[in-house]
C-alpha cells in the first residue's frame, strides 16, 4: 500500500515516515513538501491513500483536494495545525473524508488511516437484488452505479456507502448515531458534522433543488430518511 503524506513540515512528514517504517512496515511512504509537488505525486504514483496539509506554498490543501477530486476518488485526511471547525467543514464539503488536527499521536494517525480505508470499501455487490428506483433516481446494486435522469452521478465510496444505508431503508427513519456508526465507524457516533455534509454533498448531486430535498429528508432530532417515490 502506497500513503502519499503533502506537508511542508519536514518534521511532520519525518514523524509520519518513522511511525510507518516502526508499526506498519508494508506501507510504502512517498512525500511532497508542497502542493504542486503533492500533485505530480498524486498523478505519478497513484497512491491508496493521502495525507494532505492544508496551510502549504506555491498550492495550500483546499486548491490540491478540489484538482484530485476532479479525477479520482482516492481516500484523503487533511491534516492542519489549526482546530477551526470552517476549515474541517470546508474540507469534507469540497471531497475530505477526514480531518485531524496537528499535534497527534502515531496511534490516532493509524487509527484515522485505518477508518477511512475500511469505509473505501463499499458494500458487497448485491446480485439477487434488483435495481433500486425512486422518482429520476435509480441505483444497481450490482455495480455501484447511481443515476439520475438515467444520467450517471460519479459518486465517492463514503458517499455511495452512505446512500446505500438510506436507500436499503428506503421509507424508513435511519438514526443519526446509526448511519455513523454503520458508514463511518463506531469512534465517529458524535461526529454529527461528518454526517450533515455529506448528506448536503448527496443532495447537491441528487436533488433537484438542494435546499428543498424530495428524496433525502431530514427528520429534526431523529435522522434521515430516504423518500421512496414510485413503483412498489
């Protein structure tokens, strides 16, 4: 497995590499000390994982997340000395699946990577069901694909392991805390953030008018619940 670590702190990026050669010897760590360099990385080496600082020269990290994002869906955590609850939000809006905080410990590091390459792994292919459809939304089970007026919606692995939940409980309440604990893990039950931008990253690709869902609802206090629009 290849982990692509983009931070100008040579500190930073001298403890992530040590950590890795000590605990997890099979990881491959391959490091850019700016964002430009980060993405000749990125594009060079196709890595399983990045580590993506976003106070950085020449590109800081938000610049570098929305180019990736443009062709690849590549699991990425945003590492940032600063705890302002904008730049988390910011982000997971624009396509992080996590967020961590500098000072941190190795195994809160490992712990994150860890969470977020179990949740790049989607739900298994589901061949004896047939394709989900609701309104001008349809999604196949079988290979992940999602449409919307026939029309396909690329989509991250959270995302899709999120619709996947609501769609399966398609007329049903999904409580906040379960679909935490079910697409993110059980560590992430209070990251209520987490959920509510990805839900509004749905609704953007989903829905017709985003601020005013027919689909993806929220029930005030409880969860989500995915409005199943024609057919049975």
């Amino acid at each position: 497995m290849k982990i692509l670590v983009v931070d100008d702190d040579k500190n930073i990026v001298e403890a992530i590499t040590i950590g890795f050669q000590l605990q997890w010897q099979e990881v491959e760590v391959l490091t850019a000390p700016d964002g430009e360099k980060g993405l000749d990385m990125f594009y060079e080496n196709n890595p399983d994982i990045i580590l993506l600082d976003v106070m950085m020269p020449h590109k800081d990290g938000f610049t570098a997340l929305k180019e990736i994002r443009r062709t690849s869906d590549v699991p990425i955590i945003m590492l940032t000395a600063r705890g302002d609850e904008l730049d988390k939000v910011k982000g997971l809006e624009l396509g992080s699946d996590d967020y961590l905080t500098k000072p941190f410990s190795h195994l809160e590091l490992f712990a994150r990577i860890k969470a977020v390459l179990r949740r790049a792994e989607m739900p298994p292919p589901m061949n004896a069901m047939p394709s989900f459809v609701s309104g001008d939304i349809s999604i196949n089970f079988e290979n992940r694909e999602v449409l919307k007026k026939a029309i396909p919606i690329k989509m991250t692995p959270t995302e899709y392991s999120l619709l996947f939940l609501l769609a399966r409980n398609a007329g049903r309440v999904v409580p906040f805390e379960t679909l935490l604990d079910k697409v993110w893990g059980p560590e992430y039950r209070e990251q209520l953030d987490y959920l509510k931008t990805y839900l509004s990253r749905l609704r953007k690709k989903l829905e017709d008018d985003p601020e005013n869902p027919r689909y993806l609802i929220t029930e005030r206090g409880l969860g989500y619940r995915f409005v199943k629009i024609g057919g049975k």
